[in-house]
C-alpha cells in the first residue's frame, strides 16, 4: 500500500463518515478549485495597489429594497404623493436632513457620508444582490428565477478569503443571520452570497438563527459531548499523516485543519458568544435579530474577522419589500430596529477605537417608487440611497443628488459594483487587480469603480 493510500485509511479508520462530513463542512478553506479565480502574475504589484484605510468591513444589507424617500432622501417639498406620510428632521449636519423615524441615526450624521445617487436598471429581488455582491452583473440579470449557482462569480467574502487569508482561527468572512432568499421568487436564494466557481471551500462562514434568543448557539462550534479536547487533536495529528499527499489531497488536510481550529478555539467560541456582551449593551443594539446581528458582527471584527455580512433578518414579512402597507411597516417594524442597530454599531466601534479601521456600508438591492400608490411604494432601482461610515471614510457628507422626486440621480450616479469596488478599495485591494476565471480569462476583480472622493 502507498503512503498516500495507507494515509487515507488510517483517517478513515479514525474518523467516522459523520464526523468527517461535520467537521469538513465548518471550514471556509477551498477543496480542488482555490486556483481558478487567482490573481495573474504580477497583478498589482505593491506600488499600485490603494492604500489600506480599514481592517475590516461590516455590511448592513437591507434585504427587500428600503424606500429612500421614507428614510434617507426624504422629498418635503414633494406632492404628498411623492413625499410620503412622514416628516423629515435635521440632523447634527447642518442642511441635511433624514426621516424622523432615524432619530438616533439623526445625531450621528457627522460620522457617516449619505449616497444619495445609487443607480442600476434591474428591478428584480434576487439578481441584483449578485451585482452588489460580487461587483459583477448577474449572468442573467432582472431575474428573480434564477439562485445561486457554481458558476457565478465569487463574492466579495469569497475574495477576502483568499487574499487576505490568514492563520488565525477566526474565518476571514462570516454572513448571518442567513442567505438571503425570497419565498415568492422562483430562484429562491438570490446568487452573488458564495464563492460561485472557486468551489463551496471559499464560500463565507454562514450562520443562521435568530442571536436575539437565549438558546442562540453558532450551529456547528460545539464538540459532541463526548468529543473531548484531547480526542480532538488526536483526530487532528492524524490529518499530519496526508501531508505527504499532493494538490487536492493537501487541500483536504487543509480544510480539516480549519475546522479543527474552529472547534478548538477558545477565541472563536468567545467571538461567538453573546453571552459574555452585558445586558446594557445588548440592550442598546436593541433585542431584535437585527440589533443583536449587528453586536455579533462587531464581536466578531474585534476578534479578527475582516468581512461581516448582516443581512436584514428572516422575519416573516416581507423584509423591506413594501409593495403595501409601507408606512406603517417602515414605522413600527422595520425602521426603529434599524435605526437603533446601526446607531449602536457606530457608537460601540467609536468607544472601542475601531470605527476609523471598520467601514460601515448600509444598502438595499433597489429603492421605491417615488410616488406611493395604494398605501405602498413599489421596486424603483432606477434610484435609491446608501450609507457609508469609518475605515476612512468623510463623515457628515452627502454624494450625490436625486431630482426632486427622487425618481433620478442627478449628481454622481454610483452603481452596485461602484460600492463592491469601495469596499476592496478601502481595505487595500485593487479594485481593478486581473484575475483569471475558471475559463483561464483575464478580467478585473471587479467591474465597478471606487468612490475615492468618499475618503477623508
């Protein structure tokens, strides 16, 4: 028998199918395709790449589409139509107002630059979160038929993993509460949330659950009572013995060295662990999905993670899809929860000296139609708002301008990619660095453009 062979079932003897299946599918490491998007020879070399402004980044998605009149481009001046039942209130920036139900957010307008200018064509659920996500346009876009795939391009998770990779335990790129998905679309899951072709191996860490319950617990992170620490490096120093193996089988020792790591690791059950947060800073971040995603996301930053997706959370009702009953949804459901989470988020990374090396990115896939119709706003993503904050971004600012309808930009138009490319751009990643697809052709990491004028 060869060493390889003799190696391969000494693992089996050792690690029943169950276990392996477990513990395989913890690690974000890549199985067989970690080489098919890579960067060229050369690509970016160290004088041409950006200037790392930030060491990881939070984003807030905002799953279903906000309306950007009811939150952050209100129109007073608007028909009642356009404008909406609420009222706009000025903020700690002079001339620039929000709605009144972003209070809190209101008093922090200094440390956050307002887009006022977002701007694509499809008004469809799930294909444009592959276009924010990966900063490429969906391989069929204004489509919500079509899920995820292995064939689309990586996103931006997917990326972080691979050229920012690292020893520490802690997974490079974590996405919670849960994929994001849409039980009315055909597609289901929208695409754009994985690794598409570099493999299942490189996609972000997900976890899923609701941490705003006490018997919140990162599914997968505990060892099986009876699987001790002890016996848990004794499974690991038999991985050692494929060391010897080539290519993919390196990969396997690879990704089982990850997982161990994971369930091993004191510092990645602290990340995990809310419990160890007191009960006023729960309370402050609000005791909803969201607020206590947002605490988790800043836990896990603090911990070494350089790519948190939070995604707005499960709840039963549509997201911020508000083809009806959109003002009261954004009154009593949605927006309160919003305001206070990211209000807490800025305020905790402020306190802890870790705002100016995080970038904040609050967005939707799309906005709302400028004129509300029969008690609701419908898909509009023709123009809509974003938010950006810290890892050196110019608080206190406006980009961009819609008419007074909110219907167009009229200043700066900025795309999905535009923002996917920021977000390379501010954690030292060439926006335009070449990598090679699966097909072996060569084309930029991503097909936005960065919004440099955004950095202080």
């Amino acid at each position: 028998m060869s060493r390889r062979s003799h190696a391969c079932e000494s693992l089996r003897r050792h690690l029943s199918r169950r276990e392996m299946l477990r513990i395989g599918s913890l690690a974000p490491v890549s199985l067989a395709l970690t080489d098919l998007m890579r960067p060229t020879a050369s690509a970016a070399p160290a004088a041409s790449r950006p200037k790392s402004r930030a060491k990881s980044v939070i984003l807030l998605f905002m799953w279903g589409g906000p309306s950007h009149l009811d939150t952050w481009d209100p129109k007073p001046n608007a028909p009642v139509e356009v404008r909406g039942e609420f009222q706009s209130i000025p903020t700690t920036v002079p001339g620039l107002r929000i709605s009144e139900h972003f209070p809190l957010l209101a008093q922090r307008a200094h440390q956050y630059t307002v887009i006022r200018s977002m701007a694509h064509t499809d008004p469809a659920h799930l294909s444009p979160v592959h276009h924010l996500m990966t900063g490429r346009v969906a391989a069929k876009p204004n489509s919500d038929a079509d899920g995820p795939s292995r064939s689309d391009a990586p996103c931006m998770g997917a990326m972080v993993q691979k050229l920012m990779a690292s020893d520490d335990p802690m997974p490079r790129s974590v996405t919670l509460p849960w994929a994001v998905s849409h039980p009315a679309a055909p597609g289901g899951t929208a695409p754009g949330q994985n690794a598409g072709w570099m493999g299942p191996g490189m996609d972000p860490f997900l976890i899923t659950g609701n941490p705003n319950l006490p018997t919140f617990a990162v599914n997968g992170l505990t060892p099986q009572p009876d699987m001790s620490t002890d016996r848990m490096a004794s499974r690991a120093a038999l991985a050692q013995q494929l060391d010897a193996a080539k290519s993919t089988q390196r990969d396997y020792v690879n990704l089982r060295s990850k997982a161990f790591d994971l369930l091993t690791s004191p510092k990645v059950a602290a990340a995990f662990d809310l419990n160890r947060e007191p009960a006023s800073m729960r309370d402050k971040y609000g005791r909803h999905p969201h607020g206590q995603s947002c605490l988790l996301a800043r836990r896990m930053i603090e911990a070494g993670t350089r790519l948190v997706t939070v995604n707005w959370p499960d709840d039963g009702q549509a997201f911020w899809d508000t083809h009806g009953n959109n003002f009261p949804s954004l009154k009593d459901r949605l927006m309160p929860p919003a305001d206070r989470g990211f209000a807490a988020l800025l305020d905790d990374l402020t306190a802890r000296g870790m705002l100016d090396e995080t970038l904040v990115v609050w967005i939707g896939e799309f906005g709302r139609t400028p004129r509300a119709e029969n008690g609701g706003r419908q898909h509009w993503p023709r123009c809509y708002s974003a938010v950006m904050a810290g890892g050196g971004i110019r608080g206190g600012a406006v980009y961009g301008a819609s008419d007074a309808m909110g219907g167009e930009p009229v200043e700066h138009p900025v795309s999905p990619a535009d923002i996917t490319a920021t977000i390379y751009e501010a954690l030292g990643i060439a926006p335009d660095m070449p990598v090679l697809d699966r097909l072996g052709r060569e084309l930029a990491l991503t097909e936005g453009r960065p919004l440099v004028n955004l950095f202080g």
